[in-house]
C-alpha cells in the first residue's frame, strides 16, 4: 500500500474504535493545493496511551506533548492528540497541555493554511480558521492574534517566509508587522540549530534567493547574521542574484556563502561554528573557498597548476558540483564551454585521480624499501616526488620513475 493507503488504514482504525481522527496540517494544504505529498500527519481525540494500545509498534516521541509515531507496513506517522497549550515561558515548548476538541486544536497552530483537518473516509475538509479561503486567496496569514502566535514559537516568523517563498503568496499585513516588531527577539529564543534547519527546508524549493531577501526585508536576517545589519537589501538581492541557477541538490550552505562574498577562510569556518554545522559541511566549505580562488583567477585555468593538483581537485567528492556552482555564473554558451573543457580534462588525468581516490600510488613505501629507503621523512619526500613525476609527466612504469628518483637530490 502506498503512503496515503496506509495512513487511511490507521484512521480508519481510529474511527472505528471510537476516536476523532484526521489527516492534518501541511497535507491537507499540500492536497488542496493539488501539490503531491507523502508527508501525513494525524490529529485525534486519542491519547498516547490509548493509540499506543491500538497499535502494535509506536515510538514515544513527544508523549508529554501528546505526540507519537505509529508504524506500519513499513511507513511512519506522527498522531497528535488534540490539545490545549497551558501558555509558552521559552518561546518554543508550551508549559503543559490539555485535551482539547478539533475546533480548540486548529486555534494552536501557526497559519491558516496549516489549520485544516481531511477526514480520509468522508473525504471531507474540516477547516475551522479559514484556511481554504486564505490557500484561494493566495496569503501566509497567522491564526489568530499573530503575536501570540510569534512568541509561542518564534521560529514561525522565520516559517512565515519559508511558505511565503514556496507558494508565492504574501505575508498578510499584520502578520508582516508582528514578524517586523518581533524580528530581533528571534535570537536566542530560538536555537541556531532549528535556525539552520529552517534555511535547510527554505532552500529545498525554488526562490531561495527571494527567500533570503525577505528574511533580509523583516530584519530576520542581520538578526541571525549581525555582519548583515548595515548591508542593504540591493546588496543582499546582488549577493543572491546567482542562487536560483545553483544546481540541484546544492548544499544550503553553499547558498548561504553568497553572503558574505568577501570573508576569509577563518570567518567562513567560524560560520559553520556558528551555526553548529557538521563536519562534514566544513570540509565542504574550506574544499569550496579553495576551489572558487583557483577558478576565478585570471587566465588560463589549465595552466594555474601542475597535473597533479588537477588530479587532486578532481579526485575530491565535491568538485564536480564546485564546477557547476561556479558555472552558474555564467552564460549557457560559457557554462557549456567551462564544463566541457573541465570533462575533457578530467578524463586526460583518470588514471591518476583513481589512484588518488582509492590511495593506490604507483610508487609505494615497500618499492622504496627494496631500493633501501628506510621509513622516515626521506621516504615520505621520496613518495610525493614519485606521485608528482607520475602524473605531471604521464610515466606509469614504476621503475622508471624509481630510475629517475635515484638521479634526483632526494635520493642522496
């Protein structure tokens, strides 16, 4: 069964033993808005402890929350329980919950567009803040008071243009005033890791660049980024002008750089501190800020290093995209030319970059040790000169690259 079979399956298993249950929120948009989508969430009058008996396998995610995952045949799902929030004291986590009806639950989520309920079954809507009117209407409007809803969770400001900037419709006007008055308490309510997820799921779709400068508009931004605060948005939208023809599956962060187009290495690591990323984003960053300094040198790029550092660079997991970022600035016909020419090169040095990626050297310490090299720092000079002449004169025969490290200074 695919995912809606089997969350109508759960519903319907609900239903039958007497509970309230929906599909809700952003499913229910995605669906009237005619946009396909497997993520379903359920709503119910069920609590954790009579879902958990209802259902064989459950994760207790948030049981404090009302919240657990069901699983079956192979698909997950989140059922809340429909509640009441007691109030917020950290601008993320209500206090305390209580049981609530459909109607009270709608009341304490964030847009109207998010506030709906679909009952599989009956195959009916249940929309109790006007969110089908808003989704006609074209507009990202808060559930009622929409500073309530701010300081209940601040991250909504930050959502607030994420949906603005997937579906292209406009913040209402005074939800833009709330995010406008609300924009610098942002941090550090909220902690910067829910900050980058949100820049995560914001670059997922088209119009990231919009994204940005809207953040950039509502202040949002030079409070997450402080560097940014004097910078107006005609630099930030000349900053962003590339980032809608990123390629594919571009990392967030890599977007994010178009920022600061003049920082040092050391700011940019210290940006990926910042922002609590992993290591392996770092080694994505420092690989990339090499990368656009040896490709936007002026002249001939074949001839800004040796073989071996194009062997190098290619062998790297992350230079085929680096290629194609950088490409993004170009022309079609210069982006064509650029990476063609890339290819074409690639391909001379094959050889050489497969050896650098599986670590399998033509020359290696145990040749070197038949000659009577004994391990130490002279070995370590003599196997990077090897790996050098291999490849920047194209000699694949060991012994004579051996041959020719004996005549060197090395050797002696």
């Amino acid at each position: 069964m695919d995912t809606r079979q089997v969350a109508t399956s759960i519903v319907k298993k609900l239903q039958e033993a007497g509970y309230v249950a929906y599909f809700a929120g952003g499913w229910v948009r995605d669906y009237i808005l005619q946009k396909p989508s497997d993520d379903i969430d359920i709503a119910s009058s069920a609590s954790v402890e009579e879902i958990q008996k209802l259902f064989p396998k459950t994760i207790p995610v948030g049981v404090a929350f009302g919240i657990v995952i069901v699983v079956q045949d192979g698909h997950q799902f989140e059922i809340a329980s429909f509640r009441k929030d007691r109030g917020y004291v950290d601008g993320r986590r209500p206090v305390g919950i209580d049981p609530a009806t459909p109607e009270e639950d709608a009341q304490r989520r964030d847009f109207t567009i998010n506030g709906l309920f679909y009952d599989p079954i009956q195959d009916k809507i249940f929309d109790f803040v006007d969110g089908v009117k808003d989704l006609k209407k074209g507009i990202i409007r808060a559930i009622g008071d929409p500073k309530d809803r701010f300081l209940e969770d601040r991250l909504r400001m930050m959502r607030a243009v994420r949906y603005s900037t997937r579906f292209n419709f406009p913040i209402e006007s005074d939800t833009l005033q709330a995010i406008l008055a609300q924009a610098a308490t942002l941090l550090p309510s909220v902690a910067i890791e829910r900050v980058w997820q949100e820049f995560k799921k914001m670059s997922q779709f088209s119009h990231f660049d919009t994204g940005l400068i809207t953040l950039h508009q509502l202040n949002l931004l030079p409070t997450i980024f402080p560097q940014l605060k004097n910078v107006s948005t005609e630099e930030i939208q000349k900053r962003v002008n590339f980032v809608e023809h990123f390629p594919k599956g571009c990392p967030t962060i890599a977007e994010l750089l178009e920022l600061f187009p003049d920082s040092s290495l050391q700011d940019l690591v210290d940006l990926c501190d910042y922002l609590k990323l992993s290591k392996a984003d770092k080694e994505f960053v420092e690989f990339y800020y090499h990368a656009q300094k040896l490709l936007t040198l002026p002249g001939r790029w074949q001839e800004k290093l040796e073989p071996l550092e194009w062997a190098r660079f290619y062998a790297n997991g992350h230079s085929q995209l680096v290629l194609e970022i950088i490409a993004a600035r170009f022309s079609a016909e210069e982006k064509g030319e650029f990476l063609h020419e890339h290819f074409l090169h690639q391909q001379l040095l094959q050889q050489a970059i497969l050896r650098i990626q599986t670590g399998s050297p033509i020359v290696r310490a145990e040749h070197l040790m038949a000659e009577g090299i004994a391990p130490g720092k002279k070995m370590g000079l003599l196997l990077q000169e090897a790996e050098k002449i291999s490849v920047n004169q194209n000699i694949e025969d060991r012994n004579t690259i051996i041959e020719m490290l004996k005549k060197s200074p090395l050797w002696n």
